[in-house]
C-alpha cells in the first residue's frame, strides 16, 4: 500500500467530506446522453463501458419501462455464475441439514441424532463432532488446570502445533500433485483432526489450489469442515453481489437493495444465518416491484423477520400458553413421530418459548408474555413511520394482534405457524379501528390497514424518493407519488414509474445529488472497469472495512441511504484505497487488464491520452474540469510515468490513473 500512498493522498485531497456533501451541480439532464447516465446512474448500480449508448438507442423511456418489467429481461448469463452457489437454492431445512448447526451437533454427540451416511455429509458431521467434544474438553481442563502447569503446557502445546503445521504442508503439497478427485478422497480419508490442521495450516493461496479442481459441492464440503454456518453465510452474500454486479435485471436488484434494508433483518443473530437465503430469494425479491401489502404479509409472515424481531416467542398475557392451559387433545396425549434432518424421530413437539427483548442481541434472561418489538417496528419502520400518529398503546394492541405468529421447528429450517394457544383472546383496538376476535385473520386486516394508510404511503414514498432522486426530495414529488400510492393500491411498479417521469427526477439540481453508499461504490466500481470476478470474498472484505457488511446491520432500522451516514475522512480513506487495489489488479479474485479498462488493444504512451480514454470509457466523460486538471497535474509522477529520470520511456500506469478517477468526486456520487 505504501507503493500508492501519494496517490491515496491526492485522493483525499480531491474528495474532502465538506465537498461530497455541499457539491454544487450545474450539469444539464437535457440532451439525450445526459438522460441516458442519469437513468444508469439511479436505476443500476451504475453504468458498463457502453451501457450509455444502448439505452439512447433503445430510448430512456423505452428502457426504464423495461427494466420496470424485469421478467421480460433474460438474466441466463447471470444463472451461469450463481451456478456453483448451491446453496442459493436449497431450501432452509436443507442448508440446516448439510451445514449443520452447533444444536444438531450437540444432538449428535448427546446421541439424540445420528451421522448422516453420505461420505462428504458424514465428513463435515465428524469434523464439528470432533471440534465440539474438543472444545468440551478444553473447558474441562481449564477447570482442573493447575497455575504451576500451565506455562510448561503451553510450550508443549507450541511445539506440537508447529510439528503439525509442518506435516500438514508436506500432505498438502502431496495432494496437489494429485487429480481432483483424488485430492478429495485424500482428504475425506483424513481424520477431523487432520482435516483442521491441514486446512489451518495453508495461506489462502495454497488453500485454494488445494480446492482447484473440485465441483461445487466438493469445495462447499471442504470449508464446511471448518465452519458450516459460513458456507451458508459467504454463498449469500457473494449471490447478492454477483447480482448486483452483472444481473441484466438492474432496477429489480436495486430495490432488492432498498427492501432489504427497509425490512432489515441482522444475519448474525442465530437462526436467521440459515432463513435469510430464503427471506431475499422467497420474500423480498420477488415482490420488490409489487402491491407493498404483499410484501408487507409476505415479511411478516417470513420465519427470519419472527426470530429477527422475537415475534415467534410473543404470548399472550390471557392465552393459554400464558395461563398453562395444557392442549386439548383427544385420545390422550402420545409421542408423536416428527420430521428430523434425517427422517422421523420422536418427540412431543416444539416447546412454547419465551420472548426476548432486544433484536438483533442474545439475551440470556427471558421472561414470558407479549412481546411488542415486532409491533413497534411494523408501524415505526415499516408502514407509519416515526411521526405516523400511532400510540404506545397501539403497540401493545398491535402486539397482541401478532401473538400466535410463530414458528415450527424453527432449529430446523422452520416455517411460519398460526398457534391459537399462543393468541391473545378478545377485541383490539388499533389506530380507533376495532379488530374483532379472527385468529391469524387479525393479523392479515391489521397488516392491511397499515398497507392503505396515507401516512403509510407518505412514508415510503418518502424513503424512494430519497433513494432515487435526493436526499431532501421536493415535497410536490413525494405528494404525486403519495397520491399513485394510494390510488393504485400500493402498485409499487406504478409508485416509481409516477417518479421517473417526474419532472424533479430529471432536474439539473438531482443531477449526481446522491452520494453512493460503499456497495454502491463498489459495484459501480466494478462495473466500470470491466472486471471479471472469480471470488467475491476480497470485494466482501473491503465492503466490512467500508462499514456496509452485507446483512450485517444490527439495529432494525437498515442502512441509511443519506450522505452524512458515508462520508468522512476514514470511510473516505478505505473507499480510495479499494479504488487503486481495484485499479491496479491488487485484488485477488478478480481479473482485469489495461486494454479492458481503455477498451482498445494497445496503451498509449502518454498519459494525458490515457487519462482522456479512461475518462469517456468508464465515465462517459462526465469529468468536471477541476476534476480533469487535479489528476492531470499529477500525471508526471513516476508512480505513473513508471520510469526514472535515465529509464527509457515506458506506457502510463493505466491502474494509478483509473484509481485516480474512481476516487473522483463525480464517480463518488450518483
């Protein structure tokens, strides 16, 4: 990183804080080219090398009506690269079953669940057994340790482990020698001990060639051995950035995006690890540019929004679960057989839990009773809105609206379940409407209710415009849309296309007014220069340090889509130095050439030329000339000229230049 450091700090220089948040536009959307990367830059994650030409030649309006349909658009290419994704298509019980988790595990070594017989299923079983009984021991031995044996231990230990690491490099390099399928054999034979240590032991590089070679179920199997839960979580989000990438379905993955934040639900918190791939394929997804109240059931119903929001252990204070009213159940009560990862096993049913009170955090004391955090966020975050005129008392209404939406077996992969005995009995009363006693029905009609609300469709329209168009959106524009909200009952589709053929939408002031969130930044980043991703993970990685993990926020709220939650000097900082790793090929896992960034077989030998191809290849021109002058003046630098005073003349780092302008105050915004 030092190599570029002159050029990370002209970076900073170009964009300081105070200017991406007070930048001043004076672009046009007038003329035909300007239409066309305006509507890139807010329907896409931002435009490829050509993208701006065929949208003039289709027609912006022509194209915008595509990209609202986007069951029209064929997305196969995309399909091809999500192919070894396996988990992208399974469903939660399966991933559950393949990648099992720490409870099926411990049944496992408690002897309530046998071994699965599939060789490579087996293997990953074994593997978590025996880090399991190891980490039992562990703890164990601690509580028996003496003081005066530990710090030989220690050493002991030390050398064992080196002696291990040493071996392990040697069966390593034996393996590569071998076919793939033999390689894989090699390793299933391994004992799990073995198998952690080799896997331990190898930098990321040597691991990887360990996997070259291996199918897509071969290599899930390999680094499920070290941590299944991962498998589920990295396939997840490497799916959501591929698609962001290269979907042709554009506009459907950005409010994929919106949805996704709108309805937050946090992947780090226990079960949802395995019922988010499902909540964004089933829930969110399809439904992203449909009726707003069939995304809202759609979400409420969702077994990863009840365990997000504790909805699912939410008893009411009258039911009779809370009042230990045991079932009535005629003949008497018997074992009956239920579904395990494997086959029938017996037991008497999922047990009634108890509500926890934070989202998002474990808490280790729960007490029974109603639970109001789903409550409170469905008409805060997710239909009123802060200010939506709803009361405490609504809450607690609405709460025991929701009692009895829970769900089955949910340590399984479980689906959503209407349970009577956890349902508060009698008349609610929300918002000054009366809910009569219905059962699951309650639900449905408040969830209605919320859906045809005029706050509710001031609310969202509220926050799309915000996405799409500034900040501070006209308040005439949020009224029109408000009013397409009402009057086509929540047609989300109609809600945007009354947007983009809004006069504010293509207004000179909302011309690059939005500055890009870091998955923004980084997949527009990719999408202009062309880069061919192999592995996602370094993208990933640098999204963390960005402060925008994929599913990673906690609070329910979601990220915000406002400038002032991305722009200061550190996230500055980690946004130039990703431009020039990017730039430069410094990214492992992505390929990407000089002649692919300028479009043309040969680099030129000035700089200044390459600067300009550069320019009208991955921005379409749309450089300031401030911008054009800045880079220009540090064109001569030798990190550049990649020459010395007596070096003989030699092409211009294209990478430097190309990192130079995605670090440019216009490619920050959108």
């Amino acid at each position: 990183m030092r190599r570029y450091s002159a050029a990370v700090a002209l970076l900073v220089i170009l964009i300081p804080p105070a200017l991406l948040l007070g930048r001043k536009h004076q672009a046009t959307v007038a003329d035909a080219h300007k239409q066309a990367l305006h509507a890139l830059n807010r329907l896409t994650f931002g435009p490829r090398p050509g993208d701006v030409e065929r949208v003039q030649a289709i027609g912006v309006d022509k194209w915008i009506e595509l990209q609202l349909h986007p069951e029209k658009i064929n997305d196969s290419a995309l399909g091809a690269r999500l192919e070894p994704l396996r988990t992208l298509r399974m469903s939660t019980r399966e991933m559950v079953e393949d990648f099992p988790p720490q409870p099926l595990i411990k049944a496992v070594a408690d002897g309530r669940q046998s071994l699965p017989s599939d060789p490579q299923e087996r293997a990953i079983y074994q593997a978590q057994l025996q880090r399991y009984q190891q980490k039992q021991g562990q703890q164990a031995a601690l509580q028996t340790a003496s003081s005066d044996s530990s710090a030989s231990a220690n050493d002991d230990e030390r050398a064992q482990r080196r002696q291990e690491r040493m071996e392990a490099r040697a069966e390593a390099e034996r393996m590569l020698n071998l076919p793939p399928q033999q390689r894989m054999a090699a390793i299933l034979r391994l004992a799990p001990d073995q198998q952690q240590v080799l896997l331990r032991s190898l930098p990321p590089q040597e691991r990887e060639n360990l996997l070259a070679g291996l199918d897509p179920r071969q290599r899930e199997t390999i680094m499920a051995l070290q941590n299944p839960q991962q498998v589920v979580t990295q396939e997840l989000m490497a799916g959501r950035l591929l698609r962001d990438i290269y979907s042709q379905r554009q506009l459907q993955e950005v409010m994929t995006d919106f949805w996704l934040n709108h309805f937050n639900v946090f992947v780090g918190k226990g079960a949802d690890r395995y019922l988010l791939t499902s909540y964004e394929r089933d829930v969110i997804r399809p439904r992203s540019l449909g009726k707003f109240k069939d995304l809202l059931v759609a979400t409420a119903q969702s077994p990863a929004m009840l365990f997000y929001l504790d909805n699912w252990l939410s008893v009411g204070p009258d039911s009779d679960v809370a009042r230990g009213i045991p079932p009535r159940r005629n003949p008497p009560l018997r074992p009956r057989a239920r579904m395990g990862p494997f086959g029938p096993r017996v037991g008497l049913g999922m047990p009634f839990p108890r509500p926890r009170r934070n989202p998002g955090k474990p808490n280790r004391k729960r007490s029974s009773g109603l639970n109001e955090n789903y409550a409170r966020e469905l008409m805060e975050l997710h239909t009123l809105g802060v200010n939506g005129g709803y009361t405490q008392q609504d809450v607690i209404e609405v709460a025991k609206v929701f009692t009895g939406w829970t769900l089955e077996q949910p340590r399984q992969g479980g689906s959503f379940h209407f349970e009577e005995r956890m349902h508060q009995p009698g008349d609610k009363l929300v918002l000054g409407h009366r809910i009569k006693p219905g059962g699951e029905e309650e639900g449905v009609k408040v969830l209605d209710l919320l859906a045809r609300s005029p706050a509710t469709a001031k609310f969202i329209c509220t926050k799309l415009a915000q996405r799409f168009v500034s900040d501070n959106p006209p308040p005439a524009l949020v009224a029109r849309m408000q009013s397409a909200f009402l009057r086509k009952d929540g047609d989300i589709r109609e809600v945007l296309r009354a947007m983009f053929h809004s006069p504010e939408f293509w207004a000179p002031e909302a011309y690059r007014a939005k500055v890009k969130s870091p998955l923004e930044f980084v997949a527009s980043a990719v999408r202009a220069t062309g880069a061919e991703v192999n592995d996602p993970q370094p993208l990933l990685q640098f999204l963390n340090r960005m402060g925008e993990p994929l599913y990673g926020c906690q609070p329910p709220n979601g990220y915000s889509m406002m400038a002032e939650a991305w722009v200061n000097s550190s996230a500055l900082l980690n946004r130039m130095n990703f431009a020039l790793a990017l730039a430069t090929g410094r990214l492992p896992g992505l390929n990407m050439s000089s002649q692919e960034m300028l479009g043309m077989p040969d680099v030129a030998s000035d700089a200044q030329v390459v600067l300009t191809q550069l320019e009208n290849r991955m921005m379409d021109g749309d450089v300031s000339p401030e911008t054009h002058a800045t880079i220009s003046q540090q064109l001569g630098d030798p990190k550049i000229t990649q020459r010395r005073l007596d070096d003989p003349p030699r092409p211009p780092n294209v990478g430097v230049i190309a990192g130079l302008l995605l670090g440019s105050p216009e490619f920050q915004r959108r």
